[in-house]
C-alpha cells in the first residue's frame, strides 16, 4: 500500500491574497465573490484576505508574483475574464497569463492560482461566474486552501 501524504488542516491565521481584473468586473466581481465565500466557509476571516484590483488580466501576473515573493499568503488567486473577440488578441492574454502565474509559483514555492475564464461568448462567462456551470472563483479559492494544506505535509 502506498504512503498518501495527507492535507493537513487550516490554519485559521492563514493569509489569503486574491488578484482580480477590472475588466469585465461585471464578471470578475461574481468570481470574487465566490471566492472569498468559500475562504469564510473554510474559515479564513475577511481580515486574512487581501484583495488587489488591476486593470485587466495582463496584469495579473506581476500584482501575483510581488505577492507571493512576500511570503505571507498561504496562496494567491488570480481571477480574470478573457472573452474572445472578433481577433486573436485573448488568445495571447490567456497564454502569456497562464504561463506566468504557473511559472510564478514554481519559482516562490507559493501556490499561485488560475482562475481566469477564457470564454468565447460574454453567456459562457456568466455561466462560469455563479450561473448554471458554477463559480469558477469559489473553485480556485477552494483549491488554493486545498493546496496550502497539502503543502504543510510535503518535504
């Protein structure tokens, strides 16, 4: 039988940093707002959560990796809403972001979370912002205390 490592528990005096896009706030409010509901229900305390607004998601990645290089957050979540136009322009938002905020956590060792939308249609977007898909923000907050409890036990 294999040796699982487990999650450990929260600390309640975790610090949680979240980094949201201006653009489409209509959309990224929604995800907000999930996210830090599902940091409350696991019992982080809105004093243990800090927000910082950009101005789109191209500007997520040097807001999360000053963050994260501070090393008081647990995690940093990032969440934005790309919506596809009429050119490829969100395809270039959405890989430069992507590749950033993973490679921003592999080098401060802090998990740095991927919670931009990537739709094609301003419906998909809503439907991934609390409507009949879910709430995107309330699925990365989870899994960002998630991974900070799973950090705790590792090596």
């Amino acid at each position: 039988m294999p040796n699982i490592i487990a999650i450990a528990e929260l600390d309640p005096n975790n610090r949680f940093a979240i980094v949201v896009a201006r653009w489409n706030e209509n959309i990224t409010r929604k995800l907000l707002d999930g996210a830090v509901k599902t940091l409350n229900e696991q019992g982080i305390a809105d004093e243990s959560i800090d927000v910082a607004w950009v101005p789109g998601s191209m500007e997520l990645p040097l807001v999360a990796k000053r963050l994260a290089a501070s090393q008081r957050y647990a995690a940093v979540i990032c969440l934005g809403a790309v919506i596809r136009g009429e050119t490829t322009h969100d395809q270039h938002i959405n890989r430069a972001v992507s590749l950033a905020i993973t490679q921003i956590s592999l080098d401060t060792n802090i998990p740095v979370l991927f919670g931009v939308l990537t739709c094609e249609t301003m419906e998909q977007a809503l439907n991934r912002a609390g409507g009949r898909v879910g709430n995107k923000g309330a699925e990365c907050a989870e899994a960002a205390v998630q991974m900070a409890a799973l950090l705790k036990n590792l090596p």
